[in-house]
C-alpha cells in the first residue's frame, strides 16, 4: 500500500524542500486537538490551553475539524511564504467552491468524501451529502459545515481570524523555538539535493519515503493505494518539529503535491508481554483490518461510517472491529445515537518496540 507521485519532468522542478510557518501552525494545532498523537507535546499542549482567552479556546473548537482527523489541504501550501500573513493571503485567493469542499473533504483511509462534478455550495445532494458526514461525525463539525455552507465569505473570515490570533497567542513564540532546527534541516535536504540527488535527498526525509528505481515515482509508504502526478508542478517537502509523527501528503486532485515530514526523532516506548503482543499482531494480519486502523487512526468513526467509506458491509465491519477490541487496539463510546470507535495509539505506537523487547529479552 503506497502512495505514488508521478515526478516525470525537468529534474531541476521535480522536489524542492521549503519550510511554512502556516503547514507548522496547522501542526500545532493537531497537537492541541489530538494531544495523544504526540505524547512529546503534550506539556505544550496543556500549557497553551491553559494560557489561550476563552474565546480563541472556543473558536479554535469549533474549527477544529480543519486540522484534528486531517488538515484541510490549503493549510499544507506548496508554495510556502516567508510568513504567516503571506500564507494566509495565498488562502484568501482561493475561490470558495475550491475551499469549502476541501474544508468539507474527511479522509478516510484511501477513500475520500467526494462531491464530483458537483459543489455542496450549489447542489442540494452535494449538500446533504456533505452535512449528513458532518453530522455523524459530531456536533461541532455539522454546525461549522452549516454556517460554512450558508455564508462562505463569514467564515473564511472567522477562520484567518482565528489563525491570526493564535500567532500573538502561542504561534509565534513557538515558531521562533523551531526555526532553527527546521532551517538546519533544510540546509541538509538541499545539500543532498544539489549534491547527491533527489533519491539520496528523500531517503533522508524518512524511511517511508523513497525514489522509484526509474526515478520518475516518489514512493510513500503509507496505509493506501493512491496515484498522483506533480510533472511540471513538482512535489514541496515541507519539514515539521510538531508534526511528528506524521507523514502528511496532500495528493487531492487539483492540489499541487505537498509532503509534510517529521525532524523529530521517535522516543522510546514501554514494552509489553509477548501474549499482548501476539494477540496484537494476530489482530492486525488482515489487509481490511489494517485499512479501518488508518481510518480509525485520524479520530473515532462509527461502524457505518467505516463501512460507506471502505465498502463493506456493517456487520463484517462489527467482526473485524470486535477482533481490535479484543486485542486492547480499540474502545467504543457511545455519544447520542452513534457508536464511535478510538484507537488506542500508544498501544499501536509501541508495538515496534514492544515486539522487539519481547523477543530480546
């Protein structure tokens, strides 16, 4: 299961490494809606909640949805500016029909809610399509989606508002702790480029990431099976101290591709049994298994919602669900009407090192 970004062009265009004050604001702000992703940040987290007005708290919920299961593509650029307000503006160009479906797009393994040949701004199945996703997955995302359908321009506004607000309130100060390692790390990056090549330069963005021997392919290794083409355009890496430890790719359609990769090194993680890890293995040898993890992996879904997305029928689903439930991968939680089901990520983020320390020792 790869991601493939077709590179087939001059070489001089085919990857250039960049650093983007908006693609780290986004970062942070996954961090403080998913704290769990990133056990590093997590005093962070805790300290900028604690220290931010009550009103930027509560618009920064509300929004919440732009960044917390996947980043709304135009907060990744592949283009990035000098500074926040320069990105921001490269935002306000886009047309409202490009935003809000890219606002209204939730990922899902290596499906996505499209609306093709249509838009939830005109189109009134579009439309209910786009709220009846928004409603199954909570509250605050269906309201935001009904203000963002009735009144584009208003909520544009609120949202560069927001994001503005949070360079006085936790950005800045942030951004200025990791402008260093970020500069350090494209100094290498371009230094591989220029030196050695472009497959030299992404084997050092990460493992999972890697040059096609016929060199017109970037291979990323990630939980889907998905095409794209850069040609002309060329693909921008973008390095990221929040991010980890995500690989962020922006590969929609229409979308110049755009990859977001980790400078931080993995901590260690605590070992388990070896019976937890056997049961935990034995769960995750099944390719259906393995694709609702990586829906499951960007925020709680119901079993309906992973049975539209990857096709399935909900009681096969249920089954495949019960055996990650039995192995400690999953909890259920009932809100309302709606059953939604959470990874347990540190469990699945130490399960590397679980199985090697079980095995050692």
């Amino acid at each position: 299961m790869t991601l493939r970004i077709d590179i087939s062009g001059p070489p001089s265009e085919r990857v250039r490494f960049a650093a983007s004050p908006l693609a780290e604001l986004t970062a942070m702000l996954h961090v403080l809606a998913e704290p769990g992703h990133h056990p590093r940040f997590a005093g962070w987290a805790a300290d900028v909640w604690a220290g931010l007005r009550p009103e930027l708290a509560e618009r920064l919920r509300e929004a919440e949805f732009l960044w917390r299961s996947s980043q709304a593509d135009f907060l990744i650029p592949a283009r990035p500016r000098p500074t926040l307000a320069e990105e921001l503006d490269d935002v306000d160009r886009i047309d409202d029909e490009t935003y809000v479906t890219a606002a209204l797009v939730t990922t899902c393994g290596s499906n996505r809610v499209h609306f093709p040949g249509t838009s939830p701004l005109t189109d009134p199945t579009a439309r209910e399509r786009a709220l009846d996703v928004a409603q199954a997955r909570g509250a605050l995302q269906e309201a935001f989606a009904e203000r963002l359908l009735a009144d584009p321009a208003a909520v544009r506004a609120r949202v560069r508002g927001t994001l503005e607000e949070c360079a006085g309130a936790f950005f800045d100060a942030a951004w200025a702790d990791v402008a260093a390692q970020l500069a350090a790390d494209l100094r290498l990056k371009n230094d591989l480029l220029r030196r050695q090549g472009v497959g030299a330069a992404l084997a050092s963005v990460s493992g999972a990431v890697s040059l096609a021997p016929d060199g017109d392919r970037i291979i990323v290794d990630k939980v889907q099976d998905k095409a794209t083409t850069a040609h002309d355009a060329g693909v921008t890496f973008i390095p990221s101290v929040f991010g980890r430890p995500h690989l962020v790719a922006v590969h929609a359609p229409g979308w110049r591709p755009v990859v977001q990769y980790p400078v931080a090194e993995p901590g260690p993680a605590e070992p388990v049994s070896l019976e937890t890890v056997t049961l935990r293995l034995e769960a995750l040898a099944h390719p259906v298994r393995l694709r609702l993890l990586r829906t499951l992996a960007r925020g709680p879904h119901t079993t309906g919602e992973l049975a539209h997305f990857w096709e399935l029928s909900p009681p096969e689903v249920s089954r495949h669900l019960a055996v990650l439930r039995r192995a400690g991968l999953l909890t259920a939680r009932r809100h309302g009407r709606y059953v939604r089901y959470t990874l347990n990520l540190p469990d699945l983020t130490a399960l590397g090192s679980d199985l090697l320390a079980a095995v050692l020792r």
